[in-house]
C-alpha cells in the first residue's frame, strides 16, 4: 500500500511539475508573444487556472498532512 501511494504522490508531483515548466516556459511566453486580445486574455485565463490550482493542491496537502482536532470525528 505504502509503494501505491509513493507512486500517485511521485505522479502527482512530476505532472505538476510538467505542467507548470510547460506553462510558463512555453504556452504562455507564446501566448504573451502573439499580442492579440484573445491571446493575451488566453494568458491571463491560464495563469489564474494555474493559481487556482496551486492553491488548491496546497490546501489539499495542508488539510491532510495535519491532524483533526477532536479526536478525528
């Protein structure tokens, strides 16, 4: 059991990792390069996708690594 959560924890990680270096290092440098109203609103639309996302994964990860108070109920 130990190993199949290592494994989805390690995915996780490298996905997000791909996404993020692929993000910023090229889809949204394109995006920015095109200059074009939809372009540049594509940009913007992705970025805040991409914010949301870390934000929700560092709750997730908040949320789970600390205890319940009260016993866990």
């Amino acid at each position: 059991m130990f190993a199949m959560k290592l494994t989805l924890i390690l995915l996780g990680a490298f996905l997000y990792l791909v996404g993020t270096l692929g993000w910023f290092g090229w889809a949204g440098p394109n995006l920015l390069d095109a200059g074009t109203a939809r372009a540049l609103l594509y940009a913007f639309a992705g970025t805040c996708a991409w914010g949301l996302i870390t934000f929700g994964l560092a709750i997730h990860i908040i949320k789970t690594a600390q205890p319940t108070v009260g016993g866990g109920r």
